[in-house]
C-alpha cells in the first residue's frame, strides 16, 4: 500500500474542508405592530410569541405598541418598514384607519400576516384570528341553552370600527333569531372602556329595564357590568358572560372561577401561531392565507382545566427561557471543540497513513486466516443447523409461535433506533427541502414498519391466548365518525367522496375501543387503497334491535374481487391475484380474529369493476361477555393515527423543464416510490408518469418517450402486458424499456428480456445503479438510431426537439418508411395517413424537418439507393423501382445532382475503395 505526496495533500485537504465550520444561516428580522388599549391582551401575545421565537432561531422579533392610537400605529408601521424588516405582523385596533398602511407595505413586497383582525382589503399574505362570527353564534346557542329559549338579554357591544365586533355581533345576532322567545337590547361600549360600559348599563338599568342574562364583547366590559349591577340591585342574580379567557388575574378564566362571570369563550390571541406562519413564509414552506383559532366556552365544567393548563404552559414557558439560555452557552462549547477536533483530525490522518504502512506486511497473512476461519465457521455452522433442525422437527407449532415474538421484538429495537435520529435530523435548520423529503418518506416507511410489526405482535399474542377484550360501553355514532374523518384529507386529496351516515343519533354499544379501531381504520386504509381517485366510499351505521344487533357498513366503488378473492380475503398472508405486494395479508385475517372476540362477523361481496362491501355485526348489551371483559373506563382510546396522503403529484405531470435533452415515462403505482424517482431523474430528464398499466400505454403513445420504466405488478395492466403493446405498435416499437420488480428469480428475469426488455431491475435497487442503466441504454438506443432511415441533419433534428413534437416525426417518418417504393407516395396519401391538411402539413415538416415533404421523400429514397449500391448486386433499373422512382433515367439525374456522381460511378467507387 504506497501513498504519493499528492495522495496524501488530496486527502488531508478533504478532512480539512470536511472539519471546516458551516456558514451560518440566513436571519431573519420580523416587525410586530401592536394597537390595543388592553394590557392583558397585549401581554398575553407578546408572551405567545416570545415563546415561541425560543424555537426559530434566526428570527428576531422588533415589538412597535400604540395602545390603542391609530395614528401611531401607522407610524410604527413606517417606521418597521423603513428598518428593512423581512415580514412583518399587524394587529390593528381598527380596520379602515390602518388599511392604507398596510397596503403599502404589502405591495413594497414584504410579507404582511395580519392577527385578531383584519383591515378594509385583501392585500396581506396570511391572517391568523378567531372565527368572531362563529363567536357570536356559540354565545347565541349557549345563552339559550341557560335561558331554555326564553328571555331577555342584554348585548354590550364592542368597538365600533373593528371587524371583531361587527362579526361578533352578526353571528350573535343571526343565531338568536333561531329562538323567537329571547329578547335582546343592545348597548354600545368600548373594547377597553370599563367606564363607558358601566355608565351605559346603569343608564339602562335605572330606566327601569331588567335582564336575566348579559352578553358582553369581552370580559373588561362584563366585569363592568357585574360590580355596576352589584351597586345596584345588591343580592341581586344577573347572569354575565364574556369572551376572550384570558389567564391570570384579571382574566376572564380567574373571573368565571371566582363565579363573577358565568362563562367566558376562549378567544386565542394567536402569537405563537403568527410566528410559526411567519416561519413558514421565510422559508418557502406551504402555508395558509386564513388560519382560523379554535375557540370553545369556558363556564364551572371546565374552568378548573383551564386554569391548570395555562398554570402548566407558564411553567413551561420558563423552562424553555432557562434551556434557550444553556443552548447558547453549549453552543460557545461546541465551537471551541470544533476547531480542536479539526486538529485532533488532521492529526489522525497522518497517523493512520503510517499505520497503513505497516498493516500492508499482515494483510496476506490475515487473508490466510481469515479464510481458514471461514471454512471451519462454515462447518460448525452447518452442524448446528443439522441439530437445530432435528430439534424443529419435535417443536414445530411452538417455533412458529416463537418465531412471531422474535421478529416481531427484534424488529421493534432497530425501527426505534431509526426512528429516533430520524426525527432529530428531520428537526434540523440545516436540511435542505429536498433532504427533508427524503427523511419524511423514510420516517412515513420506518411508521408503515411499525404498524406490520404491531400486526405480527397482535397475531402472537391472539395465538398465545394473552390478547383480552376490555369492553366498555362506547357512544358508537361519534366513535366511527373520529375514526372516518381521520381520512378527510387523503379523499379531498385524491378527490375521493367520503360519506359517514347514521340514522340515529346515538347508539351505545360495548366494545374493546382499541380493537374496534384497528379493524375499521384497516378497512378504511384498504377502501382508499382499492379505489380509484374520484370514487365513493361511504360507511353506514344502523341498529337492528330485533336481532339485537349493530351493523355497520362499509362500501367503496374500487375494483372490487374476484369469487376466488372473496373466498380467500380473510386467509393469512392472501394478498390477491392481482397485487402489488405493499401489504403482507393479515389485516383482514386480523381484523376477522377482533370482530370474533367480541362474538361479531364480518362478511365481505364484491362485484369486480363496481366495488366491495364489508358487513360487521355486533351484539348489543354485554351479556356475551364475561366479566373479566367488561371495564367501566371508556376513555382509554385516542385516535392517533397518520394518514398518508403521498406527494400529490398529477398523473402524466412533467418534472422538469424542457431544457433536458431525453424524456422518460415513469409507470409505477406507488406514489411514494414513483415521487423519489421522479424528483432524482428531473435532474437530468423531462419527467412524465402513469400510476397505472392502461394510463402508462395511453401516456407513451401521446408523448412517445424516449426511455419507458415501468414496475412489473401494476393495476389494470401488467409490466408484461405494457412492453408487449409497446413492441407491436410502430410508433412505440423503438422506445427502450426498463422492468423493475420485487422479484428476483432468474426465471422472470429470462421471460421479461426475452419479451423485449432492454433491462431488468431488482428492488430494492441503488438509484445510482439505476441511473447508470439508464444513461447506457440511452446511448445505445442513440446509436440504432444513425441508420440511414431515421438520418436527419444534426441542425434540424435540434430543431425538432426543441418543439416538443416527436410524435409528428415518428409518424411522419413511418408513413414515408413503409411506403418508400410506392411511385405514387406523395403529400395527399401523407395527409390521409396523419389526418391533416396539406398546408398543416406543409408547415409542420417544413418548421421541424428543415425540408418541404417532396425533398424529404427524395432524401430518404436516394439515402436507401446509396445503400442498396454499397450492399447488393442488384442492377440500377432495380434499385430505382425498389425506392420508388418511376424511371431509371430519372434517378440518375436525381442521384448524381444530390451526390454529385452517377450511380454507376458511386457504385465502382465503393467497389474499389
């Protein structure tokens, strides 16, 4: 082992490039306008987002606050802009006084996220706020539930000119229409206005108007409210509720528990939320314009909650303050050990170049060795398989047991070890979008893992006896609908209709939740895997208490099975004919086994091409279980699961721009794998892609790639079936075609090259390998393609590709090929055969060909006379006919005006050459 000076310059200064510290990331300054007369308000927000700044740390946040002044706030807005701040994040007092400034600021190109309200335009980038409308209707509903739909209220409005009280005060006030009984009188205050409130009110009051409940805008004017009416009717009862929630003292949550205010709707201030959309924007991360809060009512049921929660949530703001403080220290640490493991590094390399030296003498000593160890590990090897299988042979039904915990255990330590640094590298600033792609398709694959794992785990346990039923009694109506709506998005996503129907409110049934929830979240997973985008899939809730029983249904209009299907679905490790082998048969067999424990069925028809119904039927009451089974705690379940919903990319859709000189058609059905390789090869290519066997035909024939990759087990049409049709049809007949299948048996191998593959790949593969192949069969198919017949001058042919228009070449070029000889082959047989006109033809060979279509037809004639004159003994009468000239006179004039030399003379030419 010898090592050159260069060698060793080349290596030290690797480490050293690879030891260097890293450019740190871009910062980012954010300006904060604030402009509310409300001390807690303000404090509570501006806590929210110093929070969660502690987790962007190349944000840096610049707080402007006018207090409730208009005009000032338009200044510091001036003023934010005029600091160059890269986003900026507004809570108005008012909406008109404001709109002006932010829409100057919005069109100068900085991001505008707007917060608790919006202004008099549509010029901002995102706004983050409560529903104030859906306020008010909640206020309306909860007030009538107190009241039972009569009585008299007593509305305190808010500030005139926000859109918080113009919505607030609309939703309650559409709402309460609904209850004819209830009569509202409305007083005006003022967001932070205690004193206006409390003069308004008493003036109503001491008219001599009673209320049995107030409603106020926010819970500054309901205390008002409370201590005037205390003053004046004392021991009095007058109801009084609030919005906003705020913790600590003074805050609504402290007045509902104190019982001063009835209740108080939590009304979000939203900070935290702003500076992760601003995050987001900074970034280039998707986001949405309106982000709307969530907001419930806080009264004596839930106060004490509340109050804990937020008590937690201070407490945690603090520790994240003290951790934030440490990081930075451990940062100063870790920079000072960075540059002295840069020269412990370049220390080591010299020292392991010399150890080199010295381990070159042992190596063939060690190689001696090794292999010699080899051989007698391979003998004591095939020993104690020889024992170990004689052993098997007595304890076969207790191995296979013990082989479903094993691997089932095995496989939970090494998916925990991946999952963990998954997710702190996937936490990192420093990955780029790509790379965080790649790890959230890996962390998607390692939670698939994990499920099959859990699957294997329930089969061992149900095998070993040790999987119990704990049923309790569960509201079924809204049990089955959290589990359905957990799909929302992946059918908006695939466009899917997704129907959850009961005729009943309510329905009460004894169930294991979390056995429950694993059968109907499989059958879900399986619909959605089964159907088309576009299609319906609908689940059905009904009793039937004449046969004391449940019956839910669940239908979808996918492809549907087979009769052999049907009567194999629930057999373990069955996945089907047809399968694309991205399951591993047991969830039916296993969701079969959990509807058996609570003594149910479940019966499965289908109809292929129309859809599958799954019918499961449960016992009411729970006389069918023991009492080891039953449990009084129905709260265990928590519906956690993590809908895929792939990479939403559009079938047929290109990658890449059409600078890429080659296109290739990507067929394959697995989103997640056709996504990876389409962003890795629209590096180098024009990229389309097909999910399925039909789509992938009808793709190439419009397209006509130049290479075709395609999996081997696909829907509707087959790897197989794909080349097949591709090598028949003349148009298609040249495009190079790449298998790739899970498979790796030789003989699939043989059968797919001897069909016409030009390759064949076995998963998994090494993407590198693959795109290797494809860069050679490119460059083959490159050479087949100088043949004379397909010869076009390098400047058109540039031409041509760079209109996107290869189909018209292929075509065009195949009537002339096939039709060479026939004399009478001119423009109107061309037009028949391509369905155009002559001057859309004219036009069309003439922008791409560089040529008029005579000359093209008298080009590739006299192309293929030059080569029957270098390779046969025909005579030059037969050699005009075979390539279509009427006479041989004709073509000798032609020939040697192209060639400038007889046909004769050519060819004695080349026979003395």
């Amino acid at each position: 082992m010898k090592y050159s000076f260069q060698t060793i310059v080349f290596l030290l200064s690797v480490l050293l490039l690879a030891c260097k510290p890293q450019v740190k990331d871009k910062e980012y300054l954010v300006g904060f306008s604030q402009c509310t007369s409300f001390d807690s308000w303000r404090k509570t927000m501006q806590s929210e987002m110093q929070r969660e700044l502690s987790f962007h740390g190349d944000m840096h946040l610049v707080i402007k606050d006018a207090q409730g002044d208009n005009d000032a706030q338009n200044k510091h807005i001036n003023e934010l802009v005029e600091m160059g701040v890269d986003l900026l994040i507004i809570s108005p007092n008012e909406a008109e006084p404001v709109t002006r400034s932010v829409d100057q600021a919005y069109r100068s190109g900085i991001p505008v996220i707007l917060i608790d309200r919006k202004t008099n335009s549509n010029f901002y980038t995102a706004y983050v706020g409560a529903n104030n409308y859906k306020i008010g209707k909640i206020a309306a509903t909860y007030i009538a539930s107190l009241l039972d739909g009569q009585g008299k209220v007593l509305e305190i409005k808010g500030l005139k000119g926000s859109t918080p009280f113009i919505e607030r005060h609309n939703g309650f006030r559409d709402q309460i229409k609904t209850f004819p009984r209830i009569e509202v009188t409305e007083i005006e205050g003022e967001w932070g206005g205690e004193e206006t409130a409390r003069k308004r009110f008493v003036e109503l009051v001491e008219g001599g108007n009673s209320f049995d409940l107030a409603f106020a805008h926010n819970d500054i004017m309901a205390f008002a409210a409370y201590e005037s009416y205390r003053e004046l009717a004392p021991g009095g009862t007058l109801e009084i509720i609030g919005v906003d929630a705020l913790s600590g003292p003074g805050g609504g949550i402290d007045y509902v528990t104190s019982g001063i205010l009835k209740a108080s709707l939590l009304y979000p201030t939203g900070g935290d939320v702003a500076i992760q959309i601003a995050s987001d924007i900074l970034h280039g991360r998707p986001y949405d314009k309106d982000n709307e809060l969530v907001t419930t009512v806080i009264d004596s049921s839930n106060v004490h909650v509340m109050r804990m929660q937020t008590n937690k949530i201070l407490a945690h703001e603090s520790d994240i303050n003290r951790l934030a403080e440490r990081i930075d220290q451990q940062r100063v640490v870790y920079k000072n050990q960075q540059y002295i493991l840069y020269v412990i590094a370049v220390l080591f390399v010299i020292s392991a170049l010399s150890f080199a030296f010295t381990l070159k003498l042992l190596r063939e000593r060690r190689e001696i060795n090794k292999s010699l160890k080899k051989r007698n590990e391979e003998v004591s090897r095939q020993k104690s398989e020889v024992m170990e299988m004689s052993q098997q042979v007595n304890k076969a039904n207790q191995s296979k047991i013990q082989f479903f915990a094993n691997i089932s255990h095995e496989l939970k330590t090494p998916l925990t070890l991946i999952q963990g640094p998954l997710d702190e590298l996937h936490s990192s600033n420093a990955l780029t979008g790509f790379m965080k792609k790649d790890l959230e398709l890996a962390k998607r694959n390692v939670k698939r893992l994990t499920g099959l794992v859990n699957q294997l785990m329930d089969f061992q346990k149900i095998e070993n006896g040790r999987m119990k039923v704990r049923a309790s009694k569960t509201e079924l109506v809204g049990f089955l609908k959290e589990i359905t709506d957990s799909f929302r998005n992946l059918a908006k996503k695939g466009r899917y209709t997704l129907i959850f129907d009961s005729p009943e409110d309510r329905i009460d049934l004894w169930v294991d939740k979390t056995m429950i929830d694993k059968v109907f979240f499989n059958l879900l997973s399986n619909a959605f895997k089964f159907t088309p985008s576009g299609g319906t899939i609908k689940v059905m809730l009904l009793s039937e208490p004449e046969k004391n029983e449940v019956v839910i249904k669940l239908t979808d209009t996918g492809m549907g099975m087979s009769k052999d299907q049907r009567a194999r679905a629930f057999d373990r490790y069955y996945q089907g004919d047809d399968s694309r082998a991205d399951g591993t048969g047991l969830g039916l067999a296993l969701s079969r086994e959990l509807i058996a424990m609570h003594d149910g069925s479940i019966e499965i028809s289908s109809q292929e091409d129309v859809g599958t119904t799954f019918e499961v039927r449960l016992k009411m009451g729970d006389s069918h279980f023991s009492t080891e089974q039953l449990s009084s705690d129905g709260d265990q379940w928590v519906n956690d699961h993590e809908i895929e919903e792939g990479f939403g990319y559009e079938e047929g859709e290109e990658d890449s721009t059409s600078d890429h000189e080659f296109t290739i058609l990507i067929i394959e059905d697995s989103q997640e794998l056709a996504a990876f390789l389409r962003r890795k090869l629209a590096e180098s290519y024009k990229v389309l892609w097909a999910k399925d066997g039909e789509a992938g035909v009808t793709l190439a024939k419009e397209q006509i790639p130049d290479l075709i990759l395609s999996d081997l087990m696909l829907p509707k049409l087959g790897g197989r079936d794909i080349l097949a049709k591709m090598k028949s049809d003349v148009r298609t007949a040249h495009i190079p075609f790449i298998i790739m299948t899970a498979s790796s048996s030789e003989e699939e191998r043989v059968e797919g090259v001897r069909e016409g593959a030009d390759d064949y790949i076995t998963k998994p593969f090494s993407f590198r390998f693959l795109s290797e192949r494809i860069k050679t069969t490119l460059a083959n198919r490159a050479k087949l393609r100088e043949h004379y017949l397909h010869e076009i001058p390098s400047d058109q042919s540039q031409r041509s590709e760079g209109k996107l228009n290869k189909k018209f070449v292929n075509d065009f070029t195949a009537v002339v090929e096939q039709n060479i000889a026939d004399q009478s082959l001119d423009v109107n047989v061309i037009c028949e055969s391509l369905g155009l006109s002559r001057i859309q033809l004219y036009r069309k060979v003439k922008a791409m060909l560089g040529y008029s279509v005579n000359d093209y037809i008298t080009t590739v004639r006299l192309k293929k006379a030059k080569y029957l004159l270098s390779t046969t003994v025909k005579s030059i009468g037969e050699i005009c006919y075979e390539v279509g000239f009427s006479s041989p006179s004709y073509f000798s004039s032609t020939f040697k005006s192209k060639f400038d030399i007889s046909p004769s003379e050519y060819r004695q030419n080349r026979a003395n050459s």
